[in-house]
C-alpha cells in the first residue's frame, strides 16, 4: 500500500473503491500535506466527518508497516467510539480488504515477527483525568483522531495537545464542509 503513502484520496479511490468529490477529497488528501501537523474540519453535525476519519484510519494503517504507527481514536462519549467511528473504520477495513482484524474498537495485524500489533484502538477518556491521554507512545508514529472535538473537555485537549509533540508545524483549517 505504500504507493498510495502520499495520497489518501487515491488510496480510498483504488483500495476502498469510493469515490470523492471535491471537499471530501481535499480533508483526505490533507493528512498527508508536507509539514502539516493538525487537520481541523469544522462542520455541521451529519455532514460526514466521521465517515472520512473512517477512511483515514483505514488509510494510515495500510500504509505504513505494521509496527511504525499507532492510531489512537477518541470523542466525547465511548459510545460515538463505538457506535459511530469505528464501525466507519471497520467498513473502510474490510472494503478495502486490509491485513488484520477490527473488533468495536480496535485493528489488530501481524507485525514482521507474527505478534500481533495493535495498529488502531479507541477509548474515551473521563473529563476529570488530566492522565488519560498520557502513555499514547511506542511508535515512530502516531496519528490521534478526535470526533466531535468540540466537546471535548480543556483537560483532555490539552493532553491532545501534548502528544503532538515535536517540531512545530502548521494546522491546516479546511473551510467548513457542508453537504458532504
């Protein structure tokens, strides 16, 4: 899958076998700007963010090997995990015919060795424990997938904040989607 490691809309096009069009195509191509460190999709409730970060996990987990990424999924409530995102993960998974297999919240797959490796995993973390998001490391790589964001707690954002550590680069703001 790694020709597709600098475009996730040919990625979703080819393996998931979905077609974009032109504001969906600009958030999934986003995640993989040179430099960019953040992608920020404001939009109306229902109009498919949670669809497409379906479509990126799917993305980011075929195309780096097994081991060199972890992808960590959250929102508000365990139940939009659950309920919401990962059964858009577990589609896209399956569509596309990726190695491994996706329960309610998690991907696992065989890493170089046999082990099984945890590629992607959900949870929701308690509005009051400043130490939930710590400990999210081990990897090279890590993609962080926040829906619904703005009902995050502070606490929990700033411990968003604090796994994207590193050398600073630019958010990229994609102009609020609607109809998607």
């Amino acid at each position: 899958y790694g020709q597709w490691h600098d475009c996730p809309g040919g990625f979703v096009e080819d393996v998931i076998g979905e077609t974009q069009w032109g504001l969906q195509l600009a958030v999934t191509n986003s995640i993989a700007l040179p430099g960019v460190k953040r992608v920020i999709v404001p939009a109306g409730f229902g109009v498919g963010k949670t669809f497409l970060a379906g479509r990126m996990v799917a993305w980011a987990g075929a195309v780096n090997p097994v081991g060199t990424m972890k992808i960590v999924t959250t929102a508000t409530r365990m139940r939009q995990v659950r309920s919401q995102l990962w059964p858009h993960i577990k589609t896209a998974v399956a569509k596309g015919g990726l190695p491994g297999r996706t329960d309610t919240v998690q991907w696992i797959a065989p890493d170089q060795y046999g082990n099984d490796f945890q590629i992607a995993y959900g949870f929701s973390a308690p509005a009051n424990d400043e130490a939930a998001m710590q400990g999210i490391h081990g990897t090279p790589k890590l993609l962080l997938v926040v829906d619904e964001a703005g009902g995050i707690a502070p606490l929990i954002g700033k411990g968003t904040n604090n796994l994207l550590t590193g050398d600073a680069k630019p958010d990229r703001l994609i102009q609020p989607l609607s109809g998607l």
